[in-house]
C-alpha cells in the first residue's frame, strides 16, 4: 500500500533529501507554483582512474530533475573533478563553459539539473599497457 511504501527506508531518505534539497536551492530554479516532488540518487563506487561519462540526469518517464547534486564522501585525491558545462538537451550547440568542483570530503554540488555533467578520472592515472603484438612482445618495450 501507499502507506506502507511511504515508510519504507528508501522511500524516507529521499523524502528527506527532497526537503534539504528545497533548503538550499535557489528559488530561480522553481517555475511558479512548482514544488520539489521527489528526490533519485546513484551511488557510485569507482576505481580512482575510472571517470563518469558526460550525460544528462533525467527520470524513467523523461522528466528532468530542477535540481541535481554530487556530495563527496571521500576527502580530496580520490577521484577526480566533476565537470558542469553549460549545456542542456534543449540546445542546438555544444557547450561553451564548464565549472569543475574538486572532490573534498562532505562537499555538497548543487546546480541546474538541466545541465550536461560528468565526472574526470582522478590525477595521475597511468595509461593501461599496449596490448602484446604478434610475437608476445609489448610495444615500446
């Protein structure tokens, strides 16, 4: 039931990040009379090298988000910037600006849920090697 769903953990967390999410949003975001209705989250858990393609935040029935968010859990040199650009879905050129926020521990990003974003891989990530050629031998060996 309906009840029943409502009081469910999940279903609880995302409510209360709904109401942090209204706290601290600027009001420019809302379109008049327009509230927040819910709240989506991904947990990711990645190697420090592994990025996050750029994409779009939008729900299973197409809806984008007002508000989208990246809250660090790991201090700063674990993995690598997040990249906003300045580009939606509804625009017929690539982005011009982006804005990088450097990972630190608790750190909260807020911006336009509307936008382009993506996450770099960490710093000083080492290419993988060359696939071995014909003879076993690696190139550049």
């Amino acid at each position: 039931s309906a009840v029943r769903a409502r009081r469910h953990p999940a279903v609880a967390a995302a409510m209360h990040v709904a109401e942090i999410a209204r706290s601290v949003a600027s009001p420019e975001l809302l379109q008049p009379g327009e509230d927040f209705g819910y709240a989506e989250w991904w947990c990711h858990s990645k190697p420090h090298c592994a990025g996050h393609l750029l994409h779009f935040d939008q729900a299973d029935d197409g809806h984008l988000p007002i508000l989208s968010t990246v809250l660090y859990l790991s201090g700063a040199g674990v993995g690598g910037p997040t990249l906003v650009t300045d580009q939606t879905m509804e625009d017929t050129r690539l982005a011009r600006h982006g804005w990088l926020c450097e990972p630190r521990e608790n750190r909260l990003l807020l911006f336009d849920g509307r936008l382009l974003h993506g996450h770099a891989p960490g710093r000083s990530c080492r290419s993988a090697p060359p696939p071995p050629t014909a003879g076993g031998a690696q190139a550049g060996a």
